[in-house]
C-alpha cells in the first residue's frame, strides 16, 4: 500500500485523445498524486502509532 495502493482513479479515453481528455487525465493524475501522498502519510501515522505502543509497552 505504501507505493501506490489500489484506490487510483483509472485514465480516461485512449493514448489519442481530445483535449477534453487530455485535461481530464491531468485532472486524475493531480488526484492520483493527492491521493499517493495522503496514502504516504497515513502508513507513516500508522507506524508512530505501532512505535509509541512498542515504547509504552518496553516502560511499563
């Protein structure tokens, strides 16, 4: 999941598309990207969280 998960947003048209199409792939590739780096950040959140446990677990 940290390199690109299965929740991107698929392409739209073929490899010759119109420019409504092509601006609708930027568009989901801006997203695609927003979507990586939150994806990123959540393992990242997830893994302090795991190391704060394996800390408080070694004090008590």
């Amino acid at each position: 999941m940290f390199f690109n998960g299965y929740n991107l947003k698929p392409y739209e048209g073929a490899v010759f598309g119109s420019d409504a199409v092509n601006e609708a792939n930027k568009k989901i590739t801006r997203d695609n990207k927003r979507i990586m780096l939150m994806q990123k950040i959540g393992m990242g959140l997830l893994t302090l969280s795991f190391l704060c446990q394996a800390v408080s677990y070694l004090l008590n």
